[in-house]
C-alpha cells in the first residue's frame, strides 16, 4: 500500500509555532498540541524576535500519523493568535 507522506511513522516530529509574544498565545498553542499528542517527547523551546515582539515555540510531537499532523496543524493555524506554523 503506498503513503502519501514522505515521513515515516511513528516518529518525533517537530512543529514550530510562531505568534505574538503573548502569555495567552503560548498556553493556547502547547493546548492545541497537547490535545492531539498529549505525550510531547522533551522540553519546549521558546525563542524570541530580536526586538521581544514575537514568539516562536518549537515542541516535538510524538507522530503516529500524518492524518494526527494534518489535524494539529490546521487547529494551530485556525486559532486567532497564531501567526505561522512551520
């Protein structure tokens, strides 16, 4: 049966999450990832844009498909305060 993904599963894979730096932005995305992958594999890396008005959270989801991907990055990018998913 041939895959429509490129991406071998189950595996780690890493979503970066990019909005305004904003305490509601950051607790809103790591719920959005946590309710699709509640086990998320490490610490959560946030960095800030040079000038703080920006945030970018890297978290690593323990993928077990590209449909649980799909899923979290559609509710990610569908929330108000998400600027861009990578």
């Amino acid at each position: 049966m041939a895959s429509d993904s490129f991406i071998s599963f189950p595996c780690l894979f890493p979503i970066k999450v990019i909005g305004k730096t904003d305490p509601a932005f950051e607790t809103a995305a790591i719920k959005i990832v946590r309710k699709h992958s509640p086990d998320l594999q490490g610490k959560i890396v946030a960095n800030y844009s040079r000038k703080g008005r920006y945030l970018a959270i890297t978290v690593n989801v323990h993928a077990t498909s590209q449909q649980q991907l799909d899923t979290i990055y559609q509710e990610l990018t569908a929330h108000e305060s998400v600027m861009m998913v990578l």
